[in-house]
C-alpha cells in the first residue's frame, strides 16, 4: 500500500495543469463556472483542442490515437479538468461507440469511422431508451427488416442526449420478434441525415435543451452499418453499458462541486458570521468530504484493478450508486449555500447574455441541482445497479 | 381535542380545490409562469372573488377568517395546483403588516387587497442578510418633516406588480438590532426607487430594489418609529405557516402523481409498483406526508400563543426534510419522466423545493427550533 502520487504522476499532473491553463479558452471556463452550457461549436473546439494534443481519447488503444491512460492518469485528467472548468468530453462516439467497434466491428468500420470520432467529423448519440423500454432495455421495439442490401428502421427512441447536435446515432433496433427478447436485437449505426429520420426536443424541468425524442419512418440503412453479427446487439450493447460506467462515480466533478461549495460558503454570510462557520452546514460540509475521500480511494482501487481499456464488474454498480449519492449531495448543498439567491432564473445570465443577479456563483446551483436528478436515472438507473449488485452477489 | 375542519373552512377548501382542478391545468399554469408578469390577473381576481384573499384577514380587518387554519387551509389548495399567484406576498404578508400596524387611513389598502385591487409586496430581506430577519441595513433618516431611504432589497417577490412595497428600513440601533427597524409604504413609482425584475425557479418574480435617496412624507410608516419588529416576526410566522402548508398541499400533489405512475408504468411486463424496492419507498413517502401535516396542523393551531416561534420551526424544518426527500424520491421513481418541464410533477417539485429558500432554510429552523427549545 502507498497512497502517495509517483513522481512521474507528480509531473503528469503538472503537465495536464499546464495545458489547461495555457489551452482551455478563458471565456468558455467562465460561461461553465456561471453554470452556462457549451455551444456545439464551443464543444467541437474543445474537443479539437485535445485531440490536438492526444488527449481526446483516454482508453483508446494507441494504435487508434488514444492515450492507454491508467487509472491514476485518467484520475488526475478528470480531476484537473473539473478544477478548471473544462467541458466534458462528449462520450458518445469516444467511450461508448468506439470501443464497441474496436470490439467487434468490422475492419472497415474502425477504419472508416474511428478518425472521424476522433477530428470532430462525426457527432453520435445514443440510441437506446424507447418510451415503452427504459429499465427494461430489452423490450425494445425499433424494428429493423433487412431487404437486400439494407434494414428498413421504424420505430422511436427517446431521452437522446444531444441528438440535436448529432448526425449519427448508434441503435438497438429488434431484427427478430420472434424469439426470447435479448436474442432478436441488433445494433445498427444510423446516418441521422437520411430521409425519415425525425429529431423532436424535450425540455427538461431545468428548462435545457439536452434530450430528444428521434423519430424513424420507413428508414433505409445500409448492411455495412450493421455492427457484429445480426442479433448479437444485446451482448454489444451490454458491454458498451459497462464502458459507459467507468467515470461513472465522478470523483473529479465532486471534488471541484465540493471545492465551489467551500468558497461559497466562505463568502456567504449567516447569523454575521461567515456560512462556513454555521455548525449546521459546517457539519453538512464535512459530511460529504469524509465519503468523498473514501470514494477517490474506492474509485482508484476499483478501476486500477481493471486492466487498462477494461471495464470492472459489479464494482462499476457501486461505484455508480455511491458515487452519483455523492454528487447529488454536493448539488444539494451548493443549492443550499445560495439562501435566498438561489430562487432567481435568469437562464440568460448563465450563458453570459445577461448580468447575473446576486453573486454570480449563484444563479444556476437550484437548476443544476435539478438536472442532475438525472444521475441517478440514466445509465441503469439506481434501482437497477442495486439490483445487479444483489443479484451478482446472491444469485437468483 | 377536534382535527375537522369547521364547516366554513370546509366549503372553502371545496370551493378552492374545485376552481384549481378546473382553471390550473399544468399546461393553463406553464403558461402562466412563462408569461411576462409571471401570473394571471385573471385568475387573481378569481381568487379574490371566491374569497380566497378574504379568509386571510379577520372580521375586524374586514375578511372572515385571519387564524392559523384559514392559513392552511388556503394555502394548501394553492400549494397542491402549484398556484404561483402571489398570495403570501400581497395577501398575507404585504396585506397582514398593514393590517398590524396601519392607522385607518393606510387601512384602507387592506380593503383594496381583500378585493383583488392591488398588489404589495415585502422589502425586507438585503443582498447581505440572508435569512436573518433582524439584519437591516437599509437606513431611513428624517430631513425635515419628511424621510429619506437609502439600501437595496433582495429577491423580493412580486415586486414588479406592486403598487406599493412595505420596505424596511432601520432608523436607529445596530445592524442587527430587533429595535429601530420601521416599516414604510413605498409607492413602486417613487423618484429613487429602482428595480431588476426577474422570474424565479419556482414560478412567480421577484426583483432586486434599490433605494437611492427615495423620498418620503413621513404619513408613509407604519407605527411608530424603530418598533415594526414584532408585527414583522408576527406576519413571517404567519407566512411560515402559509410556506409548510403550500409544501404539505404540493408534496400531496407529488406523492398522489408518484403512486398514479407506479400502478401504471410497466416495465419488465408489470407495473413497477409491484417491486418492493420502489413499494417501500412509497410507503416511506406516505409516512412523511402525514408527519408533515401534523406539523403544519401544530404550527397552525400555535400561530397565537406564546410557543409559536418554535412551533414554526419545528414544521419548518420538518416540512424542508420531507420536502426534499418526496420531491427527490417522486422523480427518482418516475424515471426519466420526472425530469421533463411538461409533465406536472416538474413544477411541483421545484416549487416544493424552492419554498426551502424562502423565510429561512431547513438549517435555519434547526438553528431556530434549538436557540428556542433551549431558552
Ligand atoms: C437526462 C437523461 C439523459 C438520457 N440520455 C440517454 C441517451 O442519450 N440515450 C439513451 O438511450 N437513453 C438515455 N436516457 C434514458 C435513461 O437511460 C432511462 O431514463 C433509464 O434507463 C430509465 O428508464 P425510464 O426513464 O424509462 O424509467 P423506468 O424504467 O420506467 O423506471 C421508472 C422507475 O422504476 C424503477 N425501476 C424500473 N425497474 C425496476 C426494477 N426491476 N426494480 C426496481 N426499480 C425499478 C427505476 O429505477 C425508476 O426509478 C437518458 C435519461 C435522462 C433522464
Ligand atoms: C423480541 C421479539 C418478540 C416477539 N414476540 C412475539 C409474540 O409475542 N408473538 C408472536 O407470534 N411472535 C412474536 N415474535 C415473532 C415475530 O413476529 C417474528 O420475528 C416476525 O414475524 C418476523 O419473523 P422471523 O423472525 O421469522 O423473520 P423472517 O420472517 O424470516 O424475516 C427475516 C427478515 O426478512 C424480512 N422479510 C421477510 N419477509 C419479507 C418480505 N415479504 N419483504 C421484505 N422483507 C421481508 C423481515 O423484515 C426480516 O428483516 C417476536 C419476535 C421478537 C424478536
């Protein structure tokens, strides 16, 4: 056992630190620390910026332009970044799509659609969840029937995150109705730009624009785009989910949360004495630090254990569980430490339209606490991990 | 010992809960919210005719109500439609000071409330005084026969709406004294008042004021000088009451849409209620509610008497705790249905939330509730 940081992960650290500072541009790390959201032209850039560098791919294989970061390194890239406001990197293409290609698509579909994941040529979304087939995925209806040398897709997928920006969306569509339900999926790559393809926004309760409902008629697409083989989808799918839960606990997000909750709670003033000093919140604070110092280490020994690229098991639900707890709780106190500025919305103010009002760490805390009930709902909801953990543990 | 409503309560919350169910639909009510005033004069001149605003003010103010339960009982309706009609601050606050401490002249606005003919608003709370009620630092000096007002006001609600606001300001004693703090009625039209209007994330508006050299003739205070405190802790407790039982009607409205879901929402092929996992939750949900309401009902039937300053913290803090937990626990078990702005249990839930930042957090009432239990 050694919990102290290597002196090659010393300079790792520095380096990362360095770029961001040198890199990140100033106005984007501005409008995100108000609680704006990126542009797609300012996310594309930022993207661009670390693939210049050859950071925009941490599990990547080298062979493909990734970094083969361990999961210290990961750790460290993730932490500073949320430090310094950075955007997140859209996890689409990079850790959810590619590694299924990698995995068991074809030669030319890594050739073909990899660099494209990696220059920004190619946004994806996620085409999973149906209004029928949430937690249970399997009951997917999207139907896809081969004729000739491509599928016909109809059908509908929902809760698209980011389907407004994309113009690719990786899906599970039904190939076979007729036998046991995880049997008969398929996973298709889709061109959003053919004809029949149908993008609708839903709004959520903070008012964004992140998901979408995406409408299939009459689609055609071609053979080439299917993954794999016909209805293997499922096993690809299930592998991707586990992908889609390695930064899953979200230390890095935390420990900048729990960090912005400290300063606000110094600035902000209770009783004529500063926040931080009210034992009720003082206590509140200390609470969330202590699991979020035994979460860093849960998380560091839970992915190192993982080969690098690999995903771990059952530990991936934990880690999810815990960690999304974690976050919600700092959202709830950040809210918290605003007092009365918190009820303000002015939505403008956060993308830099307008002045904020109050202190200007305040105006988005009470809707980013909002949206981010989504942690514990998407990605296998909470439910759903603690009965993957039981069910892996007991049997049944 | 009788937990029934009088028979007058009673046709008030039939009438009241009738009127929402038909006029307040989720999608009547996003409207309204997205609207540029942030409410419906409509709908406020409906409330004010069924006597909605009349049952918050005694005989003697010239309504037919004015106690804790008329409190409730209002405003538990309002809370389960998620009204964002500015009641608490026209009705119980602005109308309930004046009221308190008015001569019969400035009476008259009282009148005019219970009619449906003005709206009032509350400047008391400072970019810098959080949730402490005695912290003002806004200053009014005499010149002259008249008085000067200098300060700014924070988040006050329903500003923009009202003709005139009931701002506080100190005329003598430290920053955070209780003494010296007075109240005065402020036409929103007067030279040197100034506002930033803004929606909140709850429904409704509020504004930033300032007050730069804002005069006036001193017929404008109520009471007497440095002596408004008491009526202003009398008419916050009032509208603590108010907030709980608005939560208490609102987390009614999310448990009743959580439980509809969960009978009917089928994954795995059978309604997702049938999952103990979510049934327990459920059933925790239920529980709460109706330790909830029996700290409304507690808060409520001590509004008058000597123990209602902890009373008031109690529920608070109580009705915060559960607040958080059934709005967090509905969406959860809705999914990602429990996430979208369309769907009611959106607004619900903001709303229920959002009442934590008014008149004092749930760390505040804890703060309030042991300094009390203590003395
Ligand atoms: C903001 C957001 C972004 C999303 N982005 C995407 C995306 O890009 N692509 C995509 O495909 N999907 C996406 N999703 C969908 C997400 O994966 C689903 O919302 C999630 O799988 C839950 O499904 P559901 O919403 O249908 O809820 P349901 O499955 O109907 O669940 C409702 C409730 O029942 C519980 N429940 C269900 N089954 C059980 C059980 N067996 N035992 C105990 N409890 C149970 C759930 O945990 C939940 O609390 C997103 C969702 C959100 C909210
Ligand atoms: C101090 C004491 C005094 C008692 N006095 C009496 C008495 O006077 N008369 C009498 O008749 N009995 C008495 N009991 C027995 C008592 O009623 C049983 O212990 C109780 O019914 C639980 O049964 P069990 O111990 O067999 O546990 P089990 O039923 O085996 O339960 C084990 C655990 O599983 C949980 N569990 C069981 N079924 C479910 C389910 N469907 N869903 C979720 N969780 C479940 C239980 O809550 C418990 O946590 C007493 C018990 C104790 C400890």
């Amino acid at each position: 056992m050694d919990l102290s940081y290597s002196p090659e992960e010393i300079a790792f650290r520095e380096d990362v630190r360095a770029f961001l500072n040198e890199k990140l541009p100033d106005e984007l790390a501005e409008k995100l620390r108000r609680g704006g959201h990126p542009s797609k032209e300012e996310q594309e850039n930022w993207h661009a910026i670390l693939n210049e560098r050859g950071w925009l791919a941490p599990n990547w294989p080298k062979e493909y332009g990734g970094c083969e970061w361990n999961a210290v390194q990961r750790h460290i890239f993730e932490e500073e970044c949320a430090f310094a406001n950075a955007p997140r990197v859209v996890p689409f293409g990079l850790s959810m799509l590619a590694p299924v290609l990698m995995k068991f698509g074809s030669k030319e579909q890594c050739d073909h659609f990899l660099p494209r994941i990696l220059d920004g040529t190619n946004w994806w979304c996620q085409g999973y969840s149906e209004p029928g087939a949430g937690s249970d995925l399997a009951s997917l209806k999207t139907r896809a029937v081969r004729e000739g040398d491509h599928y016909v897709v109809n059908g509908q997928k929902t809760w698209t995150t980011l389907g407004q920006h994309a113009d690719w969306i990786f899906c599970l569509v039904r190939t076979d109705p007729d036998v046991k339900q995880q049997e008969g999926i398929s996973f298709l790559l889709i061109d959003m730009n053919t004809p029949g393809v149908e993008v609708r926004p839903i709004i959520l309760l903070d008012g964004t624009h992140e998901v979408n409902e995406v409408f299939f008629d009459n689609v055609k697409v071609p053979v080439e785009n299917l993954v794999g083989e016909e209805n293997k989808g499922w096993t690809y799918a299930k592998y991707l989910l586990t992908h889609e839960r390695t930064n899953i606990a979200g230390v890095g997000f935390s420990q900048a949360g729990l960090a912005g909750v400290k300063r606000m709670a110094r600035a902000e003033v209770s009783g004529g004495r500063p926040l931080i000093e009210n034992p009720h919140f003082a206590a509140r604070i200390a609470r969330v630090e202590m699991d979020l110092m035994a979460m860093a280490t849960t998380n560091l020994r839970i992915i190192s254990k993982a080969a690098v690229g690999q995903a771990p098991g059952v530990e991936a639900s934990m880690l999810k569980v815990k960690g999304t707890i974690i976050r919600q709780e700092i959202n709830d106190l950040a809210r918290r430490a605003a007092g009365p500025y918190a009820m303000p919305f002015v939505s403008e103010a956060l993308e830099g339209d307008n002045d904020p009002v109050g202190p200007d760490y305040a105006g988005h805390l009470a809707a980013e606490y909002f949206n981010y009930r989504k942690l514990s709902i998407f990605g296998g909801s909470n439910e759903i991990q603690r009965g993957i953990i039981a069910k892996v543990k007991m049997g049944g | 010992m009788n937990f029934d409503l009088t028979e007058e309560r009673q046709m008030l919350q039939d009438t009241l809960r009738r009127f929402l169910a038909d006029r307040y639909a989720t999608a009547e009510r996003n409207a309204i919210i997205d609207s540029d005033a942030g409410f419906s004069s409509d709908i406020w001149a409906q409330l004010a005719e069924l006597g909605v605003l009349g049952a918050l003010f005694t005989e003697a103010d010239g309504g037919f109500g004015g106690a804790g339960f008329d409190i409730t009982t209002v405003f538990e309706e309002l809370g389960r439609a998620g009204v964002v009609e500015p009641v608490l601050d026209t009705a119980v606050l602005g109308g309930g000071l004046i009221a308190a401490l008015g001569n019969d002249a400035q009476k008259s606005l009282v009148e005019e409330v219970i009619g449906g003919g003005v709206h009032l608003a509350f400047a008391h709370g400072e970019p810098a005084s959080r949730y402490d009620l005695t912290r003002v630092e806004t200053t009014a000096k005499a010149d002259g026969d008249d008085i000067v007002l200098n300060g700014r006001k924070a988040v006050v609600a329903n500003a923009e709406a009202a003709g005139q606001l009931i701002v506080s300001a100190r005329e003598s004693g430290a920053v955070d004294d209780a003494d010296g703090i007075s109240l005065f009625l402020v036409p929103a039209d007067s030279s040197g008042l100034s506002q930033r209007g803004y929606p909140m994330l709850g429904g409704g508006r509020a504004a930033e004021v300032t007050l730069d050299d804002v005069r006036l003739p001193a017929s404008a205070r109520l009471g007497t000088a440095g002596d408004a405190f008491p009526a202003i802790a009398e008419r916050v407790a009032a509208a603590n009451v108010a907030l709980a039982a608005e939560t208490l009607g609102a987390m009614e409205t999310a448990v009743e849409l959580t439980r509809e879901y969960l009978m009917t929402r089928k994954q795995f092929g059978r309604p997702i209620g049938t999952f103990q996992a979510l049934a327990h939750r459920f059933s925790d949900l239920l529980i709460e509610l109706e330790q909830a309401r029996s700290a409304v009902i507690n808060a409520a039937g001590h509004l008058g008497d000597a123990d209602r300053d902890r009373q008031i913290a109690a529920a608070r803090n109580l009705i915060g705790r559960v607040g958080r937990l059934v709005a967090e626990e509905s969406i959860q078990m809705h999914g990602g249905i429990g996430m979208t702005q369309e769907y009611e249990l959106a607004h619900i839930a903001k709303r229920i939330v959002m009442n934590d930042h008014r008149l004092g957090d749930t760390d505040y009432h804890m703060e309030r509730f042991i300094e009390l239990s203590a003395a």
